[in-house]
C-alpha cells in the first residue's frame, strides 16, 4: 500500500497538478490538506475520474479542509462524541479527517490533520493563533492518549519541524514559529501516545529532511532553506510494515506549485 499525504494549497487550482502526482506515483490512498473548498463546491467528480472511487472530504470557504481519496474501500469513523472527527478547539475549522481503510490484511485507521500554522509571533499572549497550535496539539495528545494508536497511520501538514535537521537553520529558526520549544515538546507528547515517526526510520536525525520551501525563495533548490512539515507516523505495530519513503522534490517544480511536496509512504500490509 502507498499512502501519499500533501498540503495541495487549494484542490480546485492544482487539480492538473494532482492528475500529474497520480500519474508519477500511483498511490493507493490519497490524503490532502489545506484543500480550501467547501462541501458543497467540492469536484465530486475528480476522485473517480482519477481512479479513487472512495472519497472523504471535509471543507470550508477559502481556508483549511482536508479530503482522503482511496482505490481501498474506506468508511468513516462514526463520529461520535469519543470517536470520529473531534471538533478540535470547539472552532469548526475542518483540519481532521478520519476513516477506516478496508485493507485485505484487515482495517487500517488513518488521520489526516491540518494543524494551525501558528502566525509570526512565538508568544500565546501576544499571537491568538500561536495559542491555538498550542492548544490544539494539546488536545489531540489527550486524545489519542485515550484511544491508544493500533493499526493506525496518521499523516498530515503538522506545521511544525521537531528536529535539528528538520530545519535549514536551527539555530536561526529556533525561535520562529514551527520550530519553536513549545511546539516540539507538545508534538512529542502527541508522538509519545503510540506513534512513531516512519520518515525518519528511513532518513538517520542527523540528515537534513525537508517537505516544504517558502515561494519567497526564487531558486529554492540553490537555497535550500526547508522545512520538514508534512509528517508520517504510524502506531508502532506497523513499523514492520514500512518499506519505502519517498519525497517527491520534483512536484516543487512543477507550474504553479504547492510550496509542500508529496510525501510517500509504502507499507506491505
């Protein structure tokens, strides 16, 4: 199974890109963020057209969303008060998404987040949208410190670089939003619920790792300045499992890109 997770930065605008990701990579199961259209205006159509017959989406005007397309049969987790998709920090934002993947070795549970940016400022008095990244990966860790992972896979644009080779610089980056102390310790107790982090089982700590390059970068590739932001990680039962990464740098190139590149993952399962 290849699990392929992006942050598409509107679904509508880059739908050619998306026929061109399914065509270099061929994945089983799709999982997009920052989708920005809502339910309504959502292309009923694309998944089918591109070969995902098994869609779920949840969107919003102009901001966030996110959407999972599968060739498996999927069903979502019946949203239920302990279940489901949570109405994370009661605000309705639709960053979550939830299903069960029908797989032949049985079901597999996927989340696709789209955690809050954060803003500029690194200080939850000063910056409401710092406060609520901290909040929410606060309230995702208690969670899934409840329904302990199994069989379980969650991807998503996480929106913050833990790691020293997460980032181009962490000693100029180490006080900007996303790769911040607050954040790295909240995103390791979210780990620390059941999780780890296939990407870098494949690629050592001590290696640089990015997915995402700002636009305000001309000649991103001579610069290099990147982030690693779009993150795996899989209940620790599936580590067996995983056979493959591969970010596909080569997306960051084409017209009219994403700042994010596809991020995939193949499992034997």
């Amino acid at each position: 199974m290849r699990i392929v997770t992006w942050n598409i930065n509107s679904l509508r605008l880059r739908l050619p890109l998306l026929e061109r990701l399914v065509g270099e990579l061929s994945p089983d199961v799709i999982c997009l963020q920052e989708t920005k259209v809502p339910d309504e205006f959502f292309p009923e159509d694309a998944p089918a057209r591109l070969g995902y017959p098994h869609y779920l989406r949840r969107g919003m005007k102009s901001y966030n969303g996110v959407a999972i397309f599968s060739r498996l049969p999927i069903s979502a987790i019946p949203d239920v008060p302990d279940r489901g998709a949570p109405d994370w920090c009661l605000k309705n934002d639709r960053r979550h998404v939830s299903a069960v993947i029908h797989a032949p070795s049985g079901p597999i549970e996927l989340h696709d987040f789209y955690v809050p940016a954060g803003g500029d400022i690194p200080d939850p008095v000063e910056n409401p949208k710092y406060a609520h990244k901290l909040a929410f990966v606060e309230e995702a860790t208690r969670y899934f410190a409840t329904h302990r992972p199994r069989r379980c896979i969650l991807v998503g644009d996480l929106n913050i670089a833990p790691l020293e080779h997460d980032v181009w610089s962490h000693k100029q980056l180490k006080d900007v939003v996303s790769h911040t102390q607050p954040e790295i310790e909240r995103m390791k107790a979210w780990l620390d619920t059941g999780f780890v982090d296939a990407m870098r089982t494949f690629v050592a700590a001590d290696q640089k790792l990015y997915t995402w390059w700002s636009y305000r970068n001309r000649d991103w590739r001579l610069s290099n300045r990147g982030r690693r932001l779009d993150h795996v990680w899989v209940s620790a039962d599936l580590v067996p499992s995983l056979r493959q990464l591969i970010i596909h740098e080569s997306a960051r190139d084409w017209p009219g890109p994403s700042d994010h590149v596809p991020v995939a993952m193949d499992l034997e399962l």
